[in-house]
C-alpha cells in the first residue's frame, strides 16, 4: 500500500536524537509563554471569529493559548472556553490568559467528551450561545520539543507519547500489548507501506523501553538506502502516537460534540496536519452540508435530505506563503469550516 499522506512536521529522523547539542526543553513554567508554540492561520481564525454573533467559542485544543488569546485580542464579543487534555498545554494557556481571567476558562477534558465540558462549565457559559468551536488538532511544538514526552525520536526518551501524561498506555505497553497483524496495520494505515511488517516484526521482539530504541530497531529494519530517504521513523512515531492517543476515535466523537454544541450559524473551524485527519472533516462537513443525500448529482435530490450546515467551500484553506516561511508548521496546515444551519 503506497502512502498520501502528509506528514507532520518532523526534522530529519537520522541521528538528530542522539545529538548532545540539543537542548532538552524548559517545562512552561519556565518558558516564554508565546515560545510554547507559534499557532497557525491566526488571521483567518480571528477574521472567522469577528464574523460570530455575541456568545462563547469554544477552543477544544488549546494548546498553549495562541488561538484563544488572539481570539481574545481581536473580538471582544467572544469568550473562550479553552479544552486541552495535557497539563502542560492547561498551564502554559493560564498564563498566556491571565489578563483575560474574566472572559476566559480552561478545562481539563478530551474534546471527545465535549457535550459533558460544556454541561461543567454552565457557570461560565450561562446563557450565551456556543457561536464557534476550534479545533487544532495533533501535537503542540512544545509537546515534540519536550524530551520527556517520547514524542519525537530527535531526543532519547522513556517511550510514552501520552498527551494526558496521568492516565492510559504508554507506546511502549502498546507495542508490548498488540498482535503482529494489528501493528502492520497500524504502520499502514499511517503511511508505512513496504516495510510495515518488517517493522512490526523487528519493534515487536525488541520490546523498546526507549524511543532511541524504537530508531534502532526502525533502522535496522530496513536497508539502508530507504534509511537515507529518511521519513520512516516519521511514520513509526506518528502511527504510534495516533494509536495511543487513540486520536481517530477521539476525533470523530470531537466532531460530533462540537456540532451539537453549537448555536444555529455557530462555525466549526477545524484545523488538521495530516490526510487522514483531513479526509476524515471533510467526509464529516460534506455530509452535514448534504444531510446525508447521496441522490445522483444528475438526478437533483429526491430523497428529501435536509441540509445541517453549509461549508466555507471544498477545498481546505492553506497558509500563505508568507506564513509558512516564518512557520513551517503552517505547510501542512488545512483548514475547514462548516456553519450550522437554523431548522
Ligand atoms: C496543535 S496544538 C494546539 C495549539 C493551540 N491552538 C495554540 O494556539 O497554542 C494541539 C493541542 O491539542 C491537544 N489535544 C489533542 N487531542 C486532544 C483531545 N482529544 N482533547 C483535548 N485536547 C487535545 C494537545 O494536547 C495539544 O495541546
């Protein structure tokens, strides 16, 4: 199986994680709030935002705040209700907030029960209509960039990759946990097409306890001319963190929270990094837009279907050039949109 997908932004795999010049990340506490990790598409989203009617918008990944505070900046109609699942991005986000503690909350939660956030936090919503949800999905700058989260094979590590560090299965009890068959089809599904099982089979019988390890055990996986085309630890590590973040599953019940949650002309503005993820909100707007109709577009609907939302238009928004060179993050940035209709 030959892979679309596109990856997210990883530097080289090879020997970058062995190198002692790099210096392992301070925790936020320590860190220059806005350093923790340069959002993506800022206007657009603040320009989407501006356009909303008086209400809460809900952030469900905060991150370390950079969405919500320019949200906050820019339209003082809105306020935030910021949802992230990593203690770290919760801290980091309260203090980037602070000067908005009135019109902003945060909440420890998985967007995936997002429906059960916002009944907690009645308190804070009152009677305000939820106008827009966000989500930037994947992994922060600062959750890569931290050697102590497993999640990048730039730095030798306990081989975790949980974003909520208090509960779950680590990589390395997944990898110990599942069958053969089940890790192959992990590798494939994620964009690893010729030499998933030779992976699958290496990783499986060293049982790496380490994400300098799990390199080793890629490396040697495969011949060494596909090594020096680099990418395949790319693929290992994201398949891995998609599977014990169980980020599939979390984001097609996230999609459907933030739908029902939202006030009639409420936005849903989603941001994704990789095909898969952006398949799957397309696939999800695209039906709400249709109501489910799949009548031969020659025929015109006669099903009856009925509409739910109306979508910004078919192709994903793309940062600019411009935006992309002083953040290369922003390259494989999509973003959709979807309006929800009054009935
Ligand atoms: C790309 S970052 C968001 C960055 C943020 N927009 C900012 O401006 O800093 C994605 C964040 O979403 C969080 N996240 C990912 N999946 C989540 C989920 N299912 N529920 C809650 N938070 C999640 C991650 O922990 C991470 O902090």
């Amino acid at each position: 199986m030959t892979s679309s997908i596109t990856l997210e932004i990883e530097r080289s795999p090879r020997s970058l994680w062995r190198s002692p010049s790099l210096t392992p990340s301070q925790p936020p506490s320590e860190l220059m709030v806005e350093d923790y990790h340069q959002p993506v598409l800022v206007d657009e989203i603040v320009k989407l935002c501006q356009d909303l009617a008086t209400g809460v918008v809900v952030d469900a990944t905060l991150g370390g705040g950079g969405h919500a505070a320019a949200i906050l900046d820019n339209v003082a109609h809105l306020r935030v209700l910021g949802v992230d699942r990593d203690a770290e991005a919760r801290a980091a986000a309260a203090s980037r907030l602070t000067q908005y503690a009135n019109r902003s909350r945060i909440a420890s939660a998985s967007f995936a029960d997002l429906g059960a956030v916002i009944r907690a936090n009645g308190d804070f919503i009152g009677d305000s209509p939820v106008v827009g949800v966000l989500m930037d999905l994947g992994v922060s700058s600062h959750q890569l960039d931290d050697p102590s989260r497993g999640f990048s094979f730039r730095f030798d590590a306990p081989l975790d990759m949980r974003m909520d560090a208090s509960t779950g299965e680590t990589a390395a009890e997944l990898i110990a946990r599942i069958s053969q068959d089940e890790f192959v089809q992990l590798l494939r599904a994620n964009g690893e097409g010729r030499y998933a099982r030779a992976i699958a089979t290496a990783v499986r019988a060293g049982r790496p306890a380490t994400t300098g390890d799990l390199v080793a055990l890629v490396e040697g996986a495969v011949p060494i001319p596909a090594r020096r085309r680099g990418n395949v630890a790319t693929r290992v590590f994201q398949a891995l963190r998609i599977a014990v973040n169980d980020e599939e599953r979390q984001l097609e019940d996230g999609l459907q929270g933030a739908f029902d949650a939202l006030a009639p002309e409420g936005a849903l503005m989603v941001i994704s990094y990789h095909s898969g993820e952006d398949r799957a909100v397309k696939s999800f707007l695209h039906e709400l837009s249709t109501g489910g109709c799949h009548c031969p577009p020659e025929l015109g609907c006669v099903c009856g279907a009925i509409p739910l939302a109306r979508i910004l238009r078919a192709s994903a928004v793309l940062a600019s050039p411009g935006e992309i060179a002083s953040n290369p993050r922003a390259r494989s940035a999509r973003l959709r949109v979807g309006w929800k209709l009054a009935r």
